[in-house]
C-alpha cells in the first residue's frame, strides 16, 4: 500500500521537481495596459485598455488598431494563436467575435440564438473554423465549427470547476481547480493529472507554463512534473510565451526573459 502511495505521489501534477529553470534576462520596458493578452514571433503585441482590444506591431510605429463591441459587455477572453482568426469572447453576451490580422469582425457567433444553446464559459481556437468550448450545462468541452454550427468533436462530462482553457491545432488543455486534462482533436482525453494549487495556463509548442500564487513553473511536453522558474521579485498580472521568449507583465513594466 505504502509503494502505491509513492508512485501516485510521483505521478501528481502537485508535486514540483527539485529541478528548476532559470531563465535569462533580456529586457525590460514601460508598459501601460489593464490586460496583455499575447506578443507574437514579430514582437507585435495584443493588449487590453478599457476595454478595448489593441493590436501594436513594431513595424508600425507609433499606429495601435483597435477593436470595440462595448454593446457586448466586457472582454472575458482573447486567443491570437491563430493571427488570421483572432476570437474575442464576451461571457455576460455568451458571444464570440472573431476577427483578422486588421481586427476586423469577420465572422460574429451569439450562442444565444443557437440549437441546441450553449452556456459557454471558456473560449480557444482549434483547427479550421473551429473553437474549443466549455459548454456549462452539460459540463463537457466541445469542438465546435461555427461556421456549419456542428459540433465536431465532444468530451465526456467533466467535474470540477474549469479555471482555464487553451489549445493548439492538435491538443487542448483544460485546467480545473484539482486536475490538468489533455484533449486531442477528437475529444479524447490523452492525460488527467492532479495539481495542488494552478490557476492559469499557456502553451507553447506543446509545453505549459504554470502558474500558482505569484509563481510560474514549466511543464515540458509529454512529461508529467513541472518545474519550478526562477524569477526575480516581481508581480505577475499576466505573462505569455512563444518560442524561447517569456514576457511577464507586472502592471507597469513588460519584462522579457529566455527560456530554454
């Protein structure tokens, strides 16, 4: 019994590897926004000021596009992992825009007015014209492709509270308050794993950052304990990777790390 307890312990997402990863400075920069949602490979960043969506690019100076739906209520959630189809989701609407390189609506879906309807809570893209969902109701994720309004792929219910949602072409995640689940494109659950204490998760080439009071850790793909990130003193509103770059947010700064 006493084995059992060991290996069950060293399979849980709760317990952190003595290993840690020490990323490398590389800048930091003022900074002035309520939210920053993403800065892609051309370091053009996506961010959030009253309520409105920017897009700033560095080889556009000194010229952010902006997008608003104020009719819509506030912005619950943005996903740029696909540059030509960007979703913006408003929960108190139950809708979701979705908008292209220039943050021009090209497509718009209320689930409200939808069969069967949907309480949506959480938002990512998939493939296609598809998105992953968190259908409330029935507590199950969904890979819904809005531009037939059929349901692609469809998981078995899931417990828990659901705290946060994202997904590559291929691979979905979602984080719930006791458990980490891994989704292919086919709805079929790959990984359950147990956790302590996450509430925030981002990919990146399959990897996940973590994300635990004020504190980041790096879970490679396809292994199952995370690693601890070792950062200087500072506060983490919100933070984004891509590739080898981290970015971490602290409300007035836009600190740039490399992470291997």
């Amino acid at each position: 019994m006493r084995h059992l307890y060991y290996i069950i312990a060293f399979l849980s997402l709760s317990i952190v590897s003595q290993d840690s990863i020490e990323p490398i400075f590389i800048e930091k920069t003022e900074f002035t926004a309520d939210t920053l949602v993403s800065v892609n490979d051309f370091s053009t960043t996506f961010y959030i000021v009253e309520n409105i969506l920017f897009k700033k690019s560095e080889d556009v100076k000194g010229v952010d596009i902006g997008y608003n739906n104020f009719q819509l209520g506030s912005i619950t959630s943005v996903n740029t992992f696909n540059p030509l189809k960007i979703n913006v989701f408003y929960k108190d609407f139950n809708t979701v825009v979705v908008l292209d390189n220039r943050l021009a609506e090209i497509f718009k879906i209320d689930f409200n007015t939808l069969q069967p309807y949907k309480n949506v809570t959480h938002v990512s893209t998939g493939f296609d014209n598809t998105l992953w969902i968190f259908n409330q109701d029935t507590q199950d994720l969904e890979l819904y492709d809005y531009k037939t309004n059929a349901t692609r792929a469809k998981t078995l219910p899931i417990k828990g509270n659901v705290l946060d949602l994202k997904s590559n072409y291929n691979t979905c995640w979602l984080l719930t308050k006791d458990h980490l689940y891994v989704y292919n494109y086919f709805g079929s659950l790959l990984k359950k794993m147990a956790h302590d204490g996450y509430t925030q998760i981002v990919e990146n080439n399959g990897n996940l950052i973590l994300k635990k009071d004020n504190a980041l850790f790096y879970l490679k793909d396809n292994t199952e304990t995370p690693n601890t990130i070792k950062l200087p003193d500072l506060l983490i509103n919100q933070f984004f990777v891509t590739n080898e770059t981290m970015y971490i947010y602290d409300g007035e700064y836009l600190h740039k790390f490399k992470i291997n």
